[in-house]
C-alpha cells in the first residue's frame, strides 16, 4: 500500500511513524524543528489519515507499506523514527529490510505483547452517536464516561471530521477494531536482527518501556542504547518535545 505522505526539508532522510490513532501530522512541531537538516517524511499508517483503509493490520503489511512508500518517494535508504504503534513498525520494518534502515529510533514502546487496555477507546468511538449536527462539545462529553482524560478525548476527536454533515471517522475504525489483537503484539521475523545504530527512548513517568525489555530489545537490535525523556508520558515528543530533541538530534547527527 502506497501511504499518504507529507514532506518537508532536504537533506538525508528522515521518516517519521505515528502511533494508533495518530497521523503525520501529529509530528508537526518536531517535523519543523528537524526540517532544516532532513529531508522529513511523515506518513499516515494505513487505516489512518488520508491513507487507504485494510482489513490487514499486521506489522509486516505495515513494513511493506513502507517500502512501497519509500519507493514511490524515490528513497532508498532512511533513518526510521517510529513512536507507540509506529515504533513497533518500525522496528519491523528494520529487522524486514535492514539494508533500508540508515538507523532507528523506536519512542516509548517495546517488541512485546501488551494488554487490551486501549480498546476501550476504541469502543467509545464506535458508541459515538455521529448524528447531524454534532458539535465537538457534545462529542467529548459524549466519551467523558469511558475516556476521563481531556487530553486524550482531544487526541481521539482529532480523527472526527466536524466539517461533514454528520461527521465522521477519519480513521478505518472497523478495521481497527478487529485488528486490535495484532496491534497489542509483536513477532519478529525468525532469526531477525538488526544491526545498525538504534536509540530507545523512554518516557520518564511512562510504562511502557521496562527495565526488563532492555534484554528483548538486543536480542533484535545488539546495537541498541537507552535514553529517557524526563518530565514526559507515554506521548514523549509531544509532552516534552525539547527534551525529546536533546536526545534524538546528537542521534541523528551521527550519521547527517
């Protein structure tokens, strides 16, 4: 599947991959910040933004998207930041096609299984009566009984197109939901590794990257090395995206 792309910069490239219920355009501040150095691309994963909608939500679907993506772009060759879901696609997608991969940045996520806890959104969304008229107001107060952080009923409604009439997802919410199961998981590729240079970056007050990863991490990744975001969540670039760049720019240099 060709993703929908939006671009910015010259230099070598840089591909930036969102997590679930995300976009390209959730990287906009840290896409404007690396742009003078970097050929920046940020894709909406497939079931996502204006990308195409598909029943197949695995990570090796994702890693072939983008390939296919990377070719359609004329990139041959890339550094690869992934955050949440992204992270986990991109970490496919370098133990799929290492020879692409230029070095990895993989943001508060592990190659592991995790719980189902983030279905819930997703059933919340689904319940969403999307009547005529439906304010954003009403929409929020609407998934208050399920979802009572504001700020990540304010990340989910960024996915409701208020403009039409009634609104709608713009996200393959089905395809979503059925695939949840593939998306809480991760399996390498047998016998996958990755070589090259990986940087692991945690969030401070976040649970998603353990001590006890570190050992899953390099058995697919040796080179991997471990920093973290302080004063941040599970949403590193976005809570802290000053410390965020500390970390990821000296990374990048490396090889810029």
């Amino acid at each position: 599947m060709r993703l929908a792309v939006t671009e910015a910069g010259e230099g070598p490239p840089l591909l930036l991959l969102h997590g679930l219920f995300g976009s390209g355009q959730n990287w906009g501040a840290i896409r404007r910040a690396l742009a003078p150095r970097f050929r920046v691309l940020t894709p909406d994963l497939r079931n996502h933004g204006a990308s195409p909608r598909a029943a197949e939500m695995t990570y090796a679907a994702m890693a072939a998207d983008i390939a296919e993506t990377m070719d359609a772009a004329g990139v041959g060759r890339a550094a690869v930041l992934g955050h949440s879901m992204g992270g986990k696609a991109a970490m496919a997608f370098a133990l799929s096609h290492p020879q692409r991969v230029e070095r990895l940045v993989v943001a508060d996520i592990a190659p592991i299984r995790y719980k189902p806890s983030l279905r819930a959104y997703v059933a919340a969304m689904q319940a969403l009566p999307l009547g005529a008229g439906l304010a954003r107001k009403e929409a929020d107060a609407a998934l208050a009984a399920s979802i009572p952080e504001a700020g990540i009923r304010a990340f989910l409604l960024q996915n409701l197109r208020f403009e039409a009439d009634p609104p709608e997802w713009r996200i393959g919410l089905a395809e979503i939901a059925a695939a949840m199961p593939e998306i809480e998981d991760f399996a390498a590729p047998p016998g996958a590794r990755y070589d090259g240079p990986v940087l692991v970056i945690a969030g401070e007050r976040s649970p998603y990257i353990r001590a006890e990863h570190h050992a899953l991490f390099r058995a697919l990744f040796p080179a991997a090395r471990f920093a973290t975001v302080p004063a941040a969540g599970h949403w590193v670039h976005a809570e802290n995206p000053a410390g965020f760049l500390a970390l990821l720019e000296p990374f990048l240099a490396e090889s810029a």
